[in-house]
C-alpha cells in the first residue's frame, strides 16, 4: 500500500473513530501530505508504507527545520506522524514503527503575556452598546474573558447549549469532550442584551424566551450564520489594541487573562483546569505565574516572620 492510500485510511479511521475536531484531523492530514510529498521527491517515487524507515522520518524533520518551521508545529508534525505509523502498525499494514525510536523536543512552555484586570475594565467600556455591531462585540469580549472558553468552542455554542436555568453552559471541547461550566455576572448580563436586541424581543432574554431558538447560534454573523473565526479575532484584536500593549491580542489571551486572573485572585488550580477543559494539570500551571508584587504582598501578609 503506497502512503496515498495509507493516509486516506488513516482519514477514514480519524472520521469514524477518533471524533476530533476538523482543524485537527485537517492538520494530521496537511502534515502527512507534506511528509509524502518529501518522501517522493527523496525516492524518485511514491514510497509503499511499508518501505519508510526512521532516516526518511528525520529527514522530512530536518528539512521542516530549515524551513524556519516553529517549535509547537514540529512538536504537531511529530505528533501527526506518530499517530499514522501506530495506526498502520496496529491495522497490519506495516511491519514496524519507523517512529518507535524517534525523539521528541522537550517543548519550552512560553509565559503568555499579561492583560491586567484594569485594561480588561477599560476594554469593556469601549464598545458602543447602542449599537447593533456594539452590544453585539461587547458580549463576545464579555463571554471569552468571563468564561475562559476556546474560539472554537464558544462559535461551536447554540443558544440552547445554555442550561440549568442559564445558569451553566455545555461546552464541547477538543476530542468532542464535553464539559460543564458556571457563568454569570457581566458576561451573562452582556449576553442576554445581545440576544434580546437580536431576535426583537421585547421583555429580557433568558432561557425561558430564547427557547424557540435553541438551535440558533450563541454568536452569529446576520441572525442565522454561525460567527466565523476570523471576525472574533479581529473583534478582539480591535479593543485590546487600545488599552494594552501586549504583543499578543487575540482571544486566547482573554482566555489566559481569564485563568491568571481567577489564580491571581486565589482559584484552586484544580477548579480552573476544569473550567479550561484541560486534561493535565501540566497545562493549566503555565498560568501559575503571578505578579512579583503580587508575591510580595502575599508574603507580607501570610509568613509569621515577614
């Protein structure tokens, strides 16, 4: 079986059996075309499965690395990798692993910058609420930054995914886990406003009122069309620019500011690994750091001997 034909098995066993996500299975693929790409060219031909070996592994690394290829796509393109040859092992289409021996980078776990309670404040304020696209922007900012939740997830949402009285909303993560997590406060408030100016109503918005449109999307582009993930970027991009500095303003830094806020303000890690769906502790501790002054003054006012 040439690898062609292997990695439109390996598609078919993502689709019907992993249940991922489309952007991962979409990136499984694109780094397994790339890699048979490599192969060919290297050969003078189309490689059988069976023939790949851990050199032709490495070298498709290596020349991923002179690419200028980032450490977090290696560490995919490896993963992507893995995943394939352990499936063909396991189906009987090759007789060994060439990845078996292949050594994975220590990934560097790089601090997200910060974006203080007070520019998260300011950045509330900015939009125009009077305003359709206004009410509308200052729910999404106002969602992300009081949920925690992922881009993909929170455009994935349905109106009807808000249960228990409002009170709680099913998210559905990666690997099509789901999760359930409490909301309230200025996030709710925002979203209610918004979907009681976009469907006309004429009383408040809560569950009850909105429950002829359950199936509708939580955020949408026009009434019906689910939000595209490049609206929410820029939308978010658009408000953090004016109030922070940080180099990076997207929404997974009002997803950070989130956990670091909630840690800073004395959440048990635990609780906010559940509410950020993330399997491994591991994860969540990258949002341990808290300010130098922060420290300080923690220290002062618990140590006997400060």
């Amino acid at each position: 079986m040439n690898l062609d034909n292997a990695i439109q098995r390996f598609e078919t066993y993502l689709s019907a059996e992993r249940g991922l996500s489309q952007n991962t299975t979409r990136a499984y693929l694109t780094d397994l075309a790339q890699f048979a790409a490599h192969a060919e060219t290297a050969r003078g031909a189309l490689p059988e499965a069976s023939e790949i070996r851990l050199a032709d592994v490495r070298a498709f690394l290596r020349d991923q690395m002179k690419r200028g290829l980032t450490e977090t796509s290696m560490l995919r393109k490896i993963s992507s990798l893995r995943a394939f040859f352990a499936f063909l092992l396991r189906s009987g289409q090759i007789p060994v692993d060439p990845t078996l021996h292949l050594s994975r980078p220590r990934k560097r776990h790089r601090i997200p910058p910060v974006i203080s309670e007070e520019s998260i404040a300011q950045m509330m304020d900015i939009p125009d609420t009077e305003k359709p696209v206004g009410h509308r922007d200052r729910a999404i900012l106002e969602f992300l930054y009081g949920t925690g939740v992922r881009l993909g997830e929170m455009i994935a949402l349905n109106i009807g995914d808000i249960i228990d009285g409002g009170e709680v909303i099913r998210i559905v993560g990666k690997g099509s886990k789901e999760r359930l997590i409490p909301w309230g406060g200025k996030a709710k408030v925002a979203f209610y406003d918004h979907q009681a100016k976009r469907f006309g109503l004429r009383g408040a918005a809560d569950e009850r009122s909105l429950a002829r449109f359950r199936d509708y999307p939580a955020f949408s582009a026009g009434l019906k069309r689910r939000i595209s993930p490049r609206t929410v970027q820029r939308i978010v991009e658009k408000y953090l620019r004016r109030v922070s500095l940080a180099t990076s303003q997207s929404p997974h830094s009002l997803r950070h500011a989130f956990a670091t806020h909630l840690l800073n303000n004395g959440a048990d890690l635990r609780a906010v690994q559940e509410l950020l769906g993330h399997e491994s502790l591991s994860t969540t501790q990258i949002y341990t750091h808290v300010s130098t002054a922060r420290l300080k003054e923690i220290y002062k006012k618990t140590h006997p001997r400060s």
